[in-house]
C-alpha cells in the first residue's frame, strides 16, 4: 500500500482552509501552519459576508468554476451541519451600456445562468430600496446570495482536522524551500518540518513569504462600511446582495439578522499598503466620502452615516487574474494568490484545484485562463 502523501497547507484563510479540506478528505496527511489561526480579521476574510453570485461582471470564464464551488459549499455545509451561505438572490444593475454589463449579458448567453431581467415598474414594487436611472439594466441572479466568510473558514479548517489533517495555529512560516531531488521544507521559528508538497496560500503575505516571484501582487488596503436603514424593512421585504456597475462601482450585502447593510467599493478607491503587517486600521472621515455619496445617489433608503467601519486587505496582480498552478521549477510548491476580491465565492473550487495540483499533477477545471503554469486536462 502506498504511504500517503504528506502535504503543507501555509496560510489556513480562504483558500487555505478549503485546501486544507479537500486534501484531507482525499487520503493526504496534512499539515496547516497559520500566522494568526483561522477565520482571524487581519487579512481578507471578515466583515461578517461576502457575495457569493454565478453572474460575473469581470471575467465570464470564472461561471464553470463557480459552479464547482457552488456544489462544494453544499457539501460542505452537508458535511457539518452549519448554514455557510444563504442564496437570498443578488442584483447586478448599472448602465446597459457599461463594459461590466455586457459581460454579464454576454456570460449569461455563452452559460445559460438562471437569471431575470427587471424593468423599472417591477423595481419599484419589490425594490424600493434602489434608485435605478433610465437606461439602466437591472438583472436579479437567481443563483446567488452571501457566505459569512469567518464561520466559513473555520468550518472548513475543523472539518479538515476532523478528517485527520493538524493545524499550526499562531505559527508563522519563515521560509518554503524545495528540496533537492523532491519535496518542501517548511521553516518556523520553532524547526524545521519536511513534506512531499506544499501548498502555499498566503493571501496579502505573498510578497514577504516569496519575495523572489516572477508577478507581483500588490496589496491594498479595503473599507467596508455597514449603514442602517431609515425606516425597519417590512419583515417580507427582498434584501438581496447586489453588485452596482457604472462610474462608482461597488456592492452591498444585508446583514444576516436584517438590520443593516454592508458595503464595499472597487479596487480603484483602494489605498496600497507597503507592509501587511502594519496596516492602517483607523479609517479618515474623508475615506467615508465617497460611501456617504454612492448611498445618497442609489441607496436613499439608508441614513448615510455609517454605523460600522472595518479595513481588510486584499492582493491584486497586474491582470487582476489570480495565481494558480506550481511555481516556476518547483512541482512541488502550488502557490494560490492575488485574487483581486474575487477569491471568496471560488474557495472551495480552488482548494480542490490544488489537491488536484498536489495529488494528481494536474486538474480538470478549466483554469488555463488564469496566470499559471498548473497543467490542466480535458
């Protein structure tokens, strides 16, 4: 019988933690080594939701992939009896005309995506909330809802010890040096462990844990901001997440209990950081400015004060594409990272795409449109 294949999963977040899952539930002997522990707040996986939708604004190829993720989540939630996600629907709306729009237009052709066209008499009956201008395309994705990101993490990291694998909680990882003739060292400040593979999901660290990568990913600094309602919405009233295309893009999701509704804007209203490990939690009045105008354009449902602030970060690569596949001759290191504010609703897929990458040397999702070197059948 061969001898199970011991892998390293650096960074047990978003990614890692599905990574960590899959691997274990596949026959892996898993390590996972965390700088904090998973579902902390001091990266990109907090704020309590975030937008799980099959419409995509920036890229179509991402649909078959988030159709992978979306049976994963399922299994997982199945797997351990926790609500990981609610599918209230989400709104994707802005000017027909605008780029963003017509890819979602073009993906819902190209991928038949369960969806319905809302013209602005239904709006104002079951949307009241929203201020839609002519010449504006509402679409409500049937398919979509929001993912509480903390409770998802540390869901998946238990099942993932469940099944066998040994989280390193509060153990930074110094180094991941390839071994000559096969396999990873993985470096701590308390020793140094050996493995047949590492997978390597960092998040905003990437830079500091592999400072030699052939792409950059740069790390920005993102608010969320919750704002509560005027009036209490009626208790059958539609609160679906929604995603806001146009000048000002930026999205918005419910609270959980109701109450309130987060938003977050685009990368472009994101300020760089130099060090992830010192990133600026205090928020300006004058970061608020351009919130406090997008609620009094489209929201005037809500007061346009915000009762909550939090600040994240995120890592962007110059295509806004991801980093998926092994590093440049190493095999061995499967490196996931820079996913540009799209990683979230994808976790699952990609956690299993490096198990596939790890386990198997290649994967059957369709990923080759990404900026990697991971081989990929058909």
């Amino acid at each position: 019988m061969a001898s199970k294949k011991r892998v390293a999963v650096v960074g047990t977040g978003t990614v890692g933690s599905q990574a960590a899952w899959r691997l274990a539930a596949r026959g892996a002997e898993v390590v996972g080594y965390d700088r904090f522990a998973p579902g902390h707040d001091r990266s990109a996986a907090g704020g309590e939701t975030r937008v799980f939708r099959s419409l995509q604004t920036h890229d179509s190829r991402y649909v078959p992939l988030v159709r992978h993720a979306d049976v994963l989540w399922e299994q997982l939630q199945a797997e351990t009896g926790r609500e990981l996600r609610r599918l209230t629907g989400a709104l994707v709306m802005g000017p027909a005309d605008d780029p963003q729009m017509r890819t979602v237009v073009d993906g819902i052709a190209e991928h038949g995506l369960d969806h319905e066209v809302i013209d602005a008499e239904a709006m104002t009956k079951r949307f009241p909330q929203f201020r839609v201008d002519d010449g504006e395309l509402v679409i409500l994705d049937r398919r979509a809802g929001f993912i509480r990101p903390e409770l998802a993490v540390q869901t998946a990291a238990r099942r993932a010890e469940e099944l066998g694998a040994l989280i390193r909680r509060y153990t930074p990882v110094r180094e991941v040096a390839p071994v000559a003739g096969g396999g990873v060292e993985i470096r701590t400040d308390t020793g140094t462990e050996r493995f047949d593979a590492a997978v390597v999901t960092p998040g905003p660290w990437v830079g500091d844990l592999l400072p030699g990568l052939p792409w950059q990913v740069n790390v920005y600094r993102a608010i969320s901001a919750w704002f509560l309602p005027h009036e209490d919405p009626a208790a059958d009233a539609e609160r679906p997440a929604f995603i806001r295309c146009g000048d000002t893009p930026f999205y918005g999701i419910p609270s959980p209990d109701g109450l309130a509704v987060k938003l977050g804007l685009s990368q472009a209203h994101h300020q760089p950081v130099d060090d992830p490990n010192r990133l600026n939690r205090t928020v300006a009045p004058e970061e608020l400015e351009t919130f406090t105008a997008v609620v009094r354009r489209h929201l005037p449902g809500l007061n346009p004060d915000p009762v909550r602030v939090s600040v994240f970060m995120e890592g962007y690569t110059e295509s806004n594409l991801p980093l998926v596949g092994p590093l440049p001759g190493c095999d061995d290191i499967v490196l996931l990272a820079g996913f540009s504010g799209q990683g979230f609703k994808l976790a699952p897929a990609m956690g299993d795409i490096a198990a596939d990458l790890v386990l198997e040397g290649r994967t059957s999702q369709p990923i080759d449109f990404v900026t990697t070197h991971a081989r990929t059948v058909a």
